[in-house]
C-alpha cells in the first residue's frame, strides 16, 4: 500500500496544503535558479576570452602598428619636404621681405593634420619640379612658396 500525501491540512495563514506546498516548490526553484544564474554570469565574467572561444580582432594589433608607423614615416617624408622647400635663402628672405618669420611656419608645419601636410608637400615638391623643369622662373618659385608659407600660417592661426 503506497502512502499518499495529504495536502488537505489548512496552514495558520488560512491557506490549504497544496497551494503552501506550490510556493515553497516554486519558491525554491527560483532561489536556485537564481543562484545558478548568478553562478554562470560569474563564470563567463572570470573565465579568459580565449576559452571561450573569444575570435580574433578584424585587424590584427600588429597590422595597425604596422599603419601607423607607416603613416607616421609619410608624415615625417612631407613635414621635411616643405622645410626643405621653406629653408633656403632665398625662401628665407623672401619671406623676410613679406615679414614672414620662418621659425614660425617650421613650428606651424607642425602643427598641420596629415591630409595638410600631404596638399602642401605635394605643392612644393611640384613648384621645385616645375622649376628644375624650366617651366617656372625663380621668382615665381618664390612667390609660390611664400604663398605657401603663408597659407600654413594662416590654417593653423584659424584653428
């Protein structure tokens, strides 16, 4: 004979057996459930990406040092181009004419973002190529590049 549960009894809230029985099952299950939740966001949090299967980067750390340095070399390449363009004497002293200080467009060019710097190498390195060239007379290879150092001055003044 198998013994039967009897859930009949009333409880001191007033409440039958099977309902009191309900909520503490329910009760319970929750609390662990709970507990186990709590468990698994525990482990996912101090377990290392790498066991979780954590996938690689779409660009590699060692991909974006490489494009860096090698933005920073075209950078360098162009900042010395104009102070090249900038620096002979007859440049200076154009500039001097034009109460332009020359130490203050070097610092300035410095100053200038990539895509800057990049316009106005290309432009001097194409008035010198102009001028090697016989296309352009001395004097407009200055005018150019004091016209130049002007403008550098003049983006960096606006900032």
């Amino acid at each position: 004979m198998k013994a039967k549960l009897h859930c009949d009894s009333i409880d001191s809230t007033g409440r039958n057996g099977p309902d009191l029985l309900w909520r503490f099952l329910i009760g319970g299950m929750m609390k662990q459930s709970g507990f186990i939740v709590a468990l698994a966001l525990g482990f996912l949090l101090l377990t290392p990406g790498k066991l979780l299967g954590e996938q690689n980067h779409v660009v590699s750390p060692a991909q974006i040092h490489k494009d860096v340095v090698a933005a920073s070399a075209v950078r360098q390449q162009n900042l010395q181009q104009l102070q090249d363009s900038l620096s002979s004497p007859q440049v200076e002293q154009a500039m001097q004419s034009a109460h332009i200080d020359s130490q203050e467009v070097t610092s300035a060019a410095s100053q200038l973002n990539n895509e800057e710097l990049t316009q106005l190498a290309a432009r001097s390195a194409k008035a010198e190529a102009d001028f090697a060239a016989g296309t352009m007379s001395n004097h407009d290879l200055l005018l150019i590049l004091v016209g130049i150092a002007a403008l550098i001055l003049i983006i960096v003044a606006v900032r």
